[in-house]
C-alpha cells in the first residue's frame, strides 16, 4: 500500500487522488481521439470532458456522504462535508456526469448516444485506471478469503489485518478487458448507440457480481448493495437501447 505519495507539512497528495487526476487524462485523450475519427466537433468534447469532471466528482461526493453521513448532520454543515478531501462513490459521479453530458449535448444539438459511443472506451479504462487509486489506499475491499492472493489492508479506510478479496485488482484486471473489446469493436459499422449499449451492460455485469464479494452499503432489497441496484439500472438501459437498435434494424 501507498497511500500517500508526497507530504509536505499538513499538504498531502494521496496515491488515490493522483490516480483519479491520472483517469480523467487518459479518459480525455482515449475520447479525444474517438471524436476526432468520428469527425465530431474539438469544442464538444471539451465541454464533455468539463461537465464530467465537475459533474463527476460533485456526484461521487454527494453519493458519498448520503450514504455514509447522518442527514442531519449533512444539512447542518454541508459545505464542511463537501470539503473533506476523499470520500468518493463512483456511480453518484457516473450517474450526474452522464446527466450533465446530456445537458451539453442537447445545447450542442448532438446525439448523447453518439457522443457515449465516442466515449464508451475511455469509461471503462478510466474505471479500471481509478480502481488502481483504490487499491494503493486500502479503500473498496472485498469480504474476508483464504484464496493465496488475498491480502490485509493495515492502513486501509477502513484498516483490516484479515486478509480479504483484492477486489480493486478484480475490476482493473475485468474493465480493462472491457475496454480492449470495446476498443476493438468501435470501427464496426453499427448504428449510433451499439457501443455505448455493450458498455453499460458490461459495465453493470462487472460492478453487479464483484459486489457479491465486497464490503459495500446494503440497500433496502434485501441481499442487494446500492451498487448492485445501479449496476441493475445500467444493464436495463444498455440491454433496452442494444434491443431497440437491434428491432429497428430488422424492420428495416
């Protein structure tokens, strides 16, 4: 574990934080370079990419501290929540920087499928590239395993000495492989939204069967996480667009 990477005083950057900075890049290079094949417009993708960044990050933390802070405290002193560094949920982030993405769009006059086509790649290795953020922190763990790989996590948030699932291995090893097949599918001649739709069904397929064996936030359906319930959601949107394309291109 390296959960720190340079302190200087009370100033520190946590592996964790440079690893989030180094996704949103890689993010913004791999879906740059999709926009410009696709002939979509330089300007767009930056507002993309800022509406993302901010919505993303917003959206992690208010997700975040739902689940994890009393709502009366939250309401007494928001801003002293939203200012703690850490505390990250990633699907409160995905969830309000696709609908800021949406709202870009609409005021670009583009289709959002195209525009989550062009960036369905760089989703999914931004994921597994964050998931390495999480792993040199000891943060999203998995459940405790005798498995020869398992691992303690001394100084993890929270600490274990019981060696658990290298769960952030798991789904960086997974959406990688994720993002090689995405990759290599994206020149087929499909209609607009294919790729986006085997994204979101990959994606929730991942995130829905690794949270069998992680410590997560248990939701109010008994047996499933909050996680598990989003991932749900992403598997209905992406299977119900991947059906819709597939009808409308037999009828024609």
């Amino acid at each position: 574990m390296f959960p720190e990477l340079l302190r200087i005083g009370d100033f520190h950057i946590t592996s964790f934080g440079a690893m989030v900075a180094i996704s949103f890049l890689v993010a913004f290079w791999i879906s740059g370079m999709e926009f410009e094949r696709k002939g979509m417009s330089r300007r767009l993708h930056e507002h993309i990419f800022l509406a993302a960044l901010v919505g993303g990050i917003l959206g992690a933390k208010l997700l975040f501290l739902i689940e994890n802070v009393p709502l009366s405290d939250l309401v007494s002193y928001p801003m002293h929540y939203l200012l703690l560094r850490g505390g990250l949920t990633f699907y409160g982030g995905l969830f309000l920087a696709l609908f800021a993405s949406f709202v870009i769009t609409k005021k670009h006059k583009e289709s959002f499928w195209k525009v989550l086509d062009a960036t369905a790649p760089a989703l999914a290795i931004a994921y597994a590239t964050g998931r390495v953020g999480c792993l040199l922190v000891g943060d999203d763990y998995g459940i405790a395993s005798t498995l020869p790989w398992a691992m303690p996590f001394p100084k993890g948030s929270p600490p274990t000495l019981e060696a658990v699932h290298p769960t952030q291995i798991y789904e960086t090893i997974i959406m990688s492989f994720v993002f090689l097949a995405l990759w290599k599918i994206r020149k087929k001649d499909k209609p607009i939204g294919w790729l986006a739709s085997i994204y979101l069904g990959l994606a929730g397929l991942e995130r829905f069967f690794v949270e069998f064996i992680r410590n997560t936030t248990e939701s109010p359906i008994s047996g499933l996480s909050v996680a598990q319930i989003m991932a749900l959601a992403l598997i209905l949107v992406g299977a119900l667009k991947y059906i819709s394309l597939r009808k409308h291109n037999e009828a024609s």
